[in-house]
C-alpha cells in the first residue's frame, strides 16, 4: 500500500471570502488574513480562524457596529492599512538602499580607492542593470551613490568602530599593548602612530590604530610621552591593564633616561613591570651591500635615460642572445657580463625576497607571539642551511 501523503495549504489551494471582510474585519494580503482592528497576521486562510480571532474582539467598539455604519469603519480601516502598507514598503526600500552605499563604502575604504570612484561604481549598476532588467533602470538611478555620502558613511563606520573597540578595552579583565611609530607625513609634520592590541578572556584579539598623534616643534621622549596621555584620556583606557609597549627602536623611544620608555615608567609607578621591546624585526645593514650599491647605480644608469630604458627593455624580452644586443656597453653596463657580480646579485636578490616574507608574515593581524616566534626561528634555520651550502660549495 502506498503511503497517504499529508495534506499542505498549497495543494488545498484555499480562498479567502470577500464575505469575511464585513463579518470579521478581516482582509486577504498575500496568502494571509489580516486583522483590521489589531493589525494581527492569520498564516492559515480557514473560516474557524478567522471567527476565532474575531471573537476575542467582541467588546471591541467596532464590533458592535451594524449596516452602513460598519461597511463604513471597514472601508477607513481598509484604507489606514493599505497606507500603512505603502509606507513600510518604501521605508524598507529606503532601508535597502542605505545599506548599499554602506556596504559599497567599506569596500572602497578596505581597497583604498579613493571615494570618487563611486560615481563610476554607480554608472557600472545602472549599465548592468539595464542589460538585466531594463524596468528596474530608474530605481538604481536613485541609489544615493555619491561622493559625499560616501565619505560621510566612511566617517560613521570609523566612529561605530572606534566605540565598539572602546567599549570592549575599557572592561576591567581586558588587557592590552601599545606600538608607537613616531614619522614624518609629505608634508614634514611629525606625528605619533599608536597601535593597540587587545586580547578577551575567549582569547579573542583586536588590533587597530588607537589614534594618530601631532608633534610640534622638537620630537623627543617627553613630547611622544604627552601626546600619549592625551591620547590615553581621550580613549578612557585603563592604564593598569598596559602589559607591552613596543617601538621602533629610535632614541627618543628607548633612551634610558629622557627615552619614552623611561619616562612612562616614572609616570606611572604601577607599570614598573611593563615589558618594553623594539620592533621584532628591524631594518638592519643589508647583507652583500657592495653589490647592492652596484645594482641601484646600474638601474639609476638605465633609468635615467628613455632610450637605455627601451633598449634594455628590449633586450631582456628577447629569447636569445640577452646581453649581446646594441645596448651602450659603458662601465655599468658591463658589469653584467661579469659572473661573480652576476651570482651576488642573484644570492642578493632571493635573500631580500626570503627576508620580505618574513617581514610580511610578522606584519599579518591577530598573530600570536609563538606565531611569530616560529617564523623568525624557521628563517634562522634557512639562513643556517644557506651559510653551511655556501661553504661546502665555496662559493
């Protein structure tokens, strides 16, 4: 025997009863009754439900009515409803479209294209639009896609942001580090970068810059350490919960007496714990600097002139002869021909690649310390590797 399949409201397919408007004050909207005296959603379109919902309005005002008075009190309710109806459909459609410039302008700021390629943005959807539903064409038109909005909606998300992490390092059980890199903009102003780097109890972290700083006039220790305490009060941050403080390694950063370090640890007795490092990976003296001086003279040489260029350009897209073409042999250019200088800058070459990586590793977010630690170690051993293969080959 074939098993009885269960009965669905599709395949009842059931009506609603113009009669039922009068009698209950109940109307259809999309497969569903809805009641006009409180607004309430009836998913199953029945007789008995719509009765049932009606009796427990039967002290209501309205339900008393009789002839053309309650045809009347229905029409107005029919009416306030259907109003009530187109409002929320275009406060939603408003709703939608706010969303859209929110989302179009984080996605601008996580690519870093500048704001006035939203007018292109918006004349790529109404293209694409028109290609795919050509009725729809005037509804993106109105996207209010422009620049402005959308550095305003930049300028709301970075405040949303800011609060939210604000909120989450103000808690008394959070703690939290501090980078500070102190440079110079285009202009020659001197300003303070400061890094924070918070960890929850869930062991969940957040990373983000705390603040951008100004310096006037000299940088030293003492001028970083009161921006810092202006940037301290206007975040709130408990100062107790400061575990690190990591810089850059410069004087004014870790000078044992007048260096920032120094004087926050006099400012605040209660950090006299703090742990303080320079960068994990610095800039150091590159190795093979000789044939590194030599590579920039030679691109300097080549670059300085249109013609060298193209030649050049021309000669390493060749597929035979590279270096026999009718470039200018002069002194830089020779040096090319030569196999020693040729093999150190190879060996230059994939060391500052293999030392690139690293740094870029290190520089990824939400990386915890042993993280970063296994990567450092796993360089050594490349180097090792590298310094014991160059020695069994002399080279």
């Amino acid at each position: 025997m074939s098993k009885k399949q269960k009965r669905t409201l599709k395949v009842e397919n059931r009506l609603f009863n113009e009669e039922w408007e009068l009698q209950y004050f109940i109307i259809s909207s999309k497969d569903k009754m809805v009641c006009l005296l409180c607004s309430t959603v009836i998913i199953t379109i029945k007789k008995y439900n719509a009765n049932q919902h009606y009796m427990t309005h039967s002290n209501h005002k309205y339900a008393i009515l009789e002839g053309e008075a309650r045809k009347t009190i229905l029409q107005l309710k029919n009416e306030k409803l259907h109003r009530q109806q187109t409002f929320n459909k275009f406060f939603q459609q408003n709703n939608n479209a706010t969303e859209a410039t929110y989302k179009v302008a984080y996605i601008l700021g996580k690519r870093r294209k500048p704001f006035s390629d939203v007018e292109m943005i918006k004349e790529c959807i109404v293209e694409v639009v028109k290609c795919l539903h050509p009725e729809k064409v005037d509804k993106y038109k109105q996207l209010p896609l422009s620049r402005g909005t959308i550095t305003e909606r930049q300028h709301e998300l970075a405040t949303n942001i800011n609060q939210q992490f604000c909120k989450i390092i103000k808690e008394e059980n959070i703690y939290f580090s501090i980078a500070l890199d102190e440079s110079t903009d285009n202009t020659d102003s001197a300003q303070v970068l400061f890094f924070i780097r918070a960890i929850t109890e869930e062991f969940r972290c957040f990373e983000e810059l705390l603040a951008l700083g100004t310096l006037s006039g000299r940088t030293r220790g003492i001028e970083i350490l009161e921006n810092f305490k202006i940037k301290n009060c206007e975040a709130r941050l408990n100062i107790n919960n400061l575990v690190s403080v990591c810089t850059g390694g410069a004087p004014a950063m870790v000078g044992k007496r007048e260096g920032f370090i120094s004087l926050l640890k006099k400012e605040y007795a209660n950090l006299e714990n703090l742990i303080s490092f320079n960068c994990i990976f610095a800039p150091t003296k590159p190795i093979l600097n000789d044939t590194l001086e030599k590579n920039i003279g030679i691109v300097n040489f080549i670059r300085s002139n249109s013609m060298r260029l193209r030649q050049f350009r021309d000669i390493i897209m060749s597929d035979n002869d590279t270096f026999n073409g009718d470039l200018v042999l002069t002194k830089e250019i020779l040096r090319l021909s030569d196999k020693e200088f040729c093999r150190n800058a190879a060996f230059l070459c994939d060391m500052t690649m293999k030392q690139n990586e690293l740094n870029l590793n290190l520089q990824a977010k939400t990386k915890y310390i042993y993280e970063m630690w296994q990567k450092i170690q796993d360089f050594r051993r490349k180097l090792l590797f590298i310094k014991s293969y160059r020695s069994i080959r002399n080279f």
